[in-house]
C-alpha cells in the first residue's frame, strides 16, 4: 500500500511541478485559441492601434524639436 501511495504523490508533485513551470503558457494557449475563435482579437487590435498612435501622436506634439531632429538625422543616413 505505501508503495502506490508513493507512487500517486509523486505524480502528483511531478504535475504540481509541471503546472508550475507551463501553467502560465497553457493558460496563455487557451486564451488566444478563443480569441482567434471569437475574432475578439480584431477588437483588441484596434484598441491597441488606437492606443499607440494616440500616444504617438502626444510625444510628436510635445518632443517637436527633438523628433524633427532624430528624424532628420535618420533621413540623412538613408
């Protein structure tokens, strides 16, 4: 008996550990398969679309200078 209880807790703590180490991607895996079923993603892209060229668009206003700058200087390496 304390032989297949032994064993039992050992596979036990071998998933513990597994769950531990992987369980972040398999929760990960799961959430985008039902985002790609849902098509939710388009949504989530287009929320993030907007959100980065807000935020673009906040530092061009306020670094003016230093944007015309850095994008001068890159013109002119090309």
């Amino acid at each position: 008996m304390i032989g297949i209880i032994g064993k039992e807790e050992a596979g036990m703590d071998d998933f513990k550990n597994f769950m531990a180490k992987y369980g972040g991607m398999i929760i990960g895996i799961i959430v985008a398969i039902l985002l790609l079923l849902t098509k939710f993603y388009e949504l989530i892209i287009a929320i993030v679309l907007i959100a980065v060229c807000g935020y673009a668009g906040y530092y061009f206003q306020h670094n003016k200078n230093s944007v015309k700058d850095k994008l001068k200087n890159f013109i002119d390496k090309l």
